[in-house]
C-alpha cells in the first residue's frame, strides 16, 4: 500500500502522542520535500519535528511535476499541493490531509491536467 502524508495530520498526531498509529495501519508513509521542510525544519522545537526527523518509516520523497504542483498553489500551500502531486505520481492508495473539501476536487484537477 502506498500512503502519502501532508504536515497537519503529522502534526497533529505527534501532538497527541499518536504518531506512530500511521506506521501501525500503513507500516510506511511518503511525504514530499515540502512537508519535510514545513515540519521538520521551518518546525525546529515545534510539536511533531523531532518525532516526524527521527521516524525511518516516513520517507522523504521529491515530486517530478513542479508545473502541477505550481497549479495547485493557486489553492494550496506548497506543502499540500506538493502532497497531491506525489499522490498522483506514486498512484498512491491514499492521502492523509486535513483539508477534506478541497482533496478531491484538486485531485481530480490533478489528474485532469496529467492527462
């Protein structure tokens, strides 16, 4: 299964204490360079950095498509955009983000401008 994540929910998880329940139900989670730089360093002593820097489960991966990712800005952060596009390049299973009402119609738009 191919799972990639997007910086709230890594986030929000450390803070509770319950990062490691993503590596319990996918084993591995994929995040783009963005949401690396937004947790892990731009989040340096923040909830979530340390425990998202240490964690070997989650892989760091680099996005081939920076046009789609430059189109999905105009709705989203770098993080989130970044996000859906390596969702799409990995054809991934699924995508762990916060924001519920924007997901799938800009992955759909995603898609549409792959094709």
């Amino acid at each position: 299964m191919i799972v990639v994540g997007n910086a709230s929910p890594l986030i929000n998880l450390a803070r509770i204490g319950q990062l490691d329940l993503l590596r319990q139900l996918y084993g591995e989670l994929l995040i783009p360079e963005a949401v690396w730089q937004e947790v892990v360093i731009q989040g340096i002593g923040q909830t979530g950095a340390d425990e998202v820097a240490s964690a070997r489960w989650i892989k760091r991966v680099a996005i081939v498509n920076r046009a789609l990712t430059i189109a999905l800005q105009q709705d989203l952060d770098a993080g989130e955009a970044e996000a859906i596009v390596l969702a799409v390049e990995r054809q991934a299973d699924l995508l762990v983000m916060d924001e519920r009402l924007a997901v799938r119609p800009l992955y759909d738009k995603a898609c549409g401008l792959l094709a």
